[in-house]
C-alpha cells in the first residue's frame, strides 16, 4: 500500500484503529479490551460479564480521577465502542442465545499491538530475527528450485553438516546456548506466538465478511437458486484457495495432529524450564498457548461452519417454496376439475393426445445378433477300437417317483392312515437311501402328512453286497385325502 497523503488522510477518518488512536478515551479503552480480551486470550464474553468487568473498571478511574472522568455507564460505552462508526468491538448474538456477546475486531487488536510495540523493551535481540530471515530464504531457494542434481548436493552438505555435528558431539565436544542467545529466541517465539492469535482474528473476520454477504444475497435474492449458489462457492473457493485461506489451511492440518500437540508441549516445557528463561519470568500461560492457537482456529472453523449451514438453510426454504408453489397449482387443478363436473361445457374443452405416455428406449433394444450356422463337415466315419468301460452307461440308479406314489396311494385305499414305515415293510427299498429320500420328498409334498417327533420307525435295506443298512427317523404317517 502506498503511504501518500491521500491514503493516510483516508485511513486517519475511516480506519477503527486510527480513529482508537485518536479518541480521548484510547487509555481505557486499550488497556481494558488489552486485559480482557488480548491478555488471557478471550475469543468472546457475554455483555453482562464484560459490563461487570468495565465497571468495576470504571469504579477505579472515577476513584482516581473523578465522578466526571467517565459519566457514563460501562453499558453506554460497550455499545458506543461497538458503534459502526468506531467498530472497536463486534456485538452479535451467538446461536441458541438472546443475550448478545462482544468480540474484539482485527483492527483494535492492531492498534493495541502497536501501542505495545512503544514501550522501551529491556532487550532487543536481533540474532534470532537474522537466522529466521536466512532459514526463510533458505528454504524459498531450494523449495523453488527444479534441478534435482542442485537439491541432492545440498542435501549432501546439509547430512554432511550434521554428520561432522554428530562427530564433535561425540568427541565430547557439544555447543550450548549462552543465556543472551537463549533470551534473544525466546523473545523472538514471544512475538510470533502473539501476531499468530493476532492473524487468526484477522482470518475469522474475512470469513465472517464472507458469511455476512451471503445472508444478504439469500435475504433478497429471487433468481434461479443455481446462479446465487454458482456466485457464493466462487467466493468461499476464492477465499479458501486465496494466500491466507492455504497458509491457513495447513496450518491447521499441521496443529491438528496429535503428535505435534505432544511435541510442542514437551518442547515448552523444556524451554521455560531453563534458568535464562525462568529469570524473564514469561506469562504462565505460555505453556498452552498452542491450545490457545486452537481455540482460535476452532473459531475460524465455526465461522465457516455456519456458511455452509446458510447455504443448507437456503437451499431448503427454495424447495419449500418450490413444493408449496407445485401443490398450490395442483390444487387449482382439482378446483377446476370439481367446478366443471357438475356443469360440463357443451363442447370438448380438453384434448389429450394420448390416454399414457409411450416411453421409447431406442438404447434399453438389444442389437440384431445373427443366427450361428453350423457347419457340418463333410468326414467318412470310420469304425474303431477303444478299451472304454460301457457298464457304467447300464449301472446308474433310477428311483420311479410314480411308483412310489402308487405305493402310497394302495396303502391308503384300504385304511385311512399309514405311516412310512408299513409302505416300506410292504415294498422293500431296491435303491435303497436313494429310494428312502425320495419317499421323505413326496411326505413333503404331500397334502396331509404328519410328523410324530415322539415316535421313531426303524427302516431297514439291503444292499447289492448283501449288507443291511438301517435308518432311524421320527414317525411319519400319511393321511387319506378327504377324509
């Protein structure tokens, strides 16, 4: 952006953090959304506990300086610094609550930062800053560079480095910190850890600005529902395939992971663990501030959760309507139907070309196949030998299921019930189990026959061989038809 007098005469009238700046209340307001909002890494606070919180806030400055320093009420000033025209806090109503909620906006959180940026820091490090921007440049280098011989020899000296690290380390030789390099990074992870909550505010607010658009399109749109839903993904793909939506992407995919989480907790544990960094007595809630960067993220997520559900809310209400438009002209249908039943016109009012409609399926018609023709070829056949068995062709077993039937029927003319077992001691099985399965398969097809689980018959045949075999089922007997 370029600094001109044009720019900054703009930004000085429009922009919240300039206009923060500017305004005679900037010490209370910077230090009090500074302690309630930034120190302890609150996303939101409902009016009543951040209204308690401004009042007793409020209580001590008039303590201090007088009733007429602050006349106004701690409500009175939430609402006046959540004005569009100052936009130095954000008032909204979460789902599911009628009580309304602030949050800081991007443009506060940057105007405190830079007032913290000026007071007179005790150290300034500049080493670990140097190694930051060489790392980066570093890895710019070789993450654009497309010559595989020029990254393999750089890797070579880097494995070469660490090779000739791992050699003096075991040589006895290892190198430390000293306490001034170990201050210099620890400030330097002080600060990216802030402008990285500070990013995430920023990242949410554009996706609410997102979110704040498709409301209003859906609350006056009346054209096809495929073209605002065309307009609206272009703008949410826009977004999330933008810089900031990528950069913001993988981070989260990397902070995700249950193995990062562990290894930063561990790492910081370490680190604030050392006496350097115990001597600068850093906040205590540092040891989670990468919860606090999910807790930040989590908000980010949500907001983008709640454009889609926009989307889904929309697409409902359209076919709603769209339904409700179907049944109010089917139901003018029916009026009209019933209003000329009674009183039909004197001629005919309606023609209809055809009674049903006549589907045509040219590709469900299966394609001319022509008829195979055998081709007989024309061979002499001559007589030969062969050592094949024929007998088997005249050993197979044939059970006459008509017979069987006869059987049954003959039995059963001269009493009204017989059971299984006096048909086979009256026809002995000549094809025995085979024989025996099939009298079970018409006792199954027959119309009344009765299984007596209580009773069992024992059925006996003889083989070819000569041996006996034996059978031992429940009592099946077979009932005349009628009676």
């Amino acid at each position: 952006m370029s600094l001109d007098y044009t720019t900054l005469d703009l930004l000085r009238k429009n922009h919240p953090a300039w206009r923060l700046l500017r305004s005679d209340h900037a010490p209370l307001v910077a230090s009090f959304l500074h302690r309630v909002f930034i120190a302890p890494n609150v996303r939101t606070m409902a009016q009543a506990d951040l209204a308690e919180a401004l009042e007793d806030e409020l209580f001590a400055l008039r303590d201090r300086y007088g009733e007429e320093a602050f006349p106004r009420s701690a409500a009175a000033y939430l609402n006046d610094w959540a004005d569009n025209e100052k936009g130095w806090l954000r008032k909204f109503y979460p789902a599911g609550s009628d009580e309304p909620h602030f949050d800081l906006t991007p443009a506060t959180e940057k105007a405190i930062a830079w007032l913290e940026s000026l007071t007179e820091r005790a150290f300034v490090g500049t080493e670990s800053r140097l190694l930051t921007l060489f790392e980066l440049l570093r890895q710019m280098s070789e993450g654009s560079q497309t010559d595989p011989e020029t990254r393999i020899a750089e890797l070579h000296k880097r494995r070469n480095e660490i090779d000739a690290e791992i050699a003096r380390i075991l040589d006895g030789d290892i190198p430390l910190l000293d306490a001034t390099a170990l201050k210099d990074r620890f400030q330097q992870f002080l600060q990216l850890a802030r402008e990285l909550l500070t990013d995430f505010r920023e990242v949410e607010h554009n996706f609410r600005t997102l979110d704040r658009r498709v409301r209003e399109r859906i609350a006056l749109w009346e054209g096809a529902k495929g073209t605002l839903l065309e307009e609206i993904m272009g703008e949410r793909d826009a977004i999330a395939d933008s810089d900031q939506g990528k950069s913001f992407r993988a981070f989260w995919d990397f902070l995700m992971s249950q193995r990062r989480q562990e290894e930063l907790s561990h790492l910081l544990e370490q680190v604030l663990e050392l006496e350097p960094i115990a001597e600068m007595h850093p906040d205590a809630r540092l040891r989670r501030v990468h919860y606090d960067w999910l807790e930040a993220g989590e908000h980010t997520q949500r907001t983008v959760a709640r454009l889609s559900q926009q989307l889904r809310r929309f697409l409902d209400d359209q076919a709603w309507l769209e339904n409700r438009r179907i049944m109010d002209i089917l139901h003018d249908i029916e009026g009209r139907a019933l209003a000329v039943r009674e009183t039909p016109p004197p001629r005919d009012f309606m023609e209809l070309a055809e009674s049903a409609p006549r589907v045509d399926l040219p590709f469900e018609r299966p394609l001319y196949s022509p008829p195979v023709k055998p081709v007989i070829a024309d061979v002499e056949l001559e007589s030969g030998e062969t050592d094949i068995d024929t007998a088997a062709l005249y050993a197979q077993v044939v059970v006459d299921r008509a017979e069987l039937l006869r059987n049954l029927r003959q039995a059963l003319q001269e009493r009204s019930q017989v059971t299984l077992g006096e048909v086979v001691a009256r026809h002995p099985l000549r094809h025995g189990l085979a024989e025996l399965l099939t009298y079970l398969h018409l006792a199954g097809d027959w119309p009344e026959a009765v299984v007596d689980e209580e009773q069992q018959d024992l059925i006996e045949w003889r083989t070819e061989e000569g041996t006996v075999r034996r059978a031992r089922l429940p009592r099946i007997v077979f009932l005349r038809k009628n009676g």
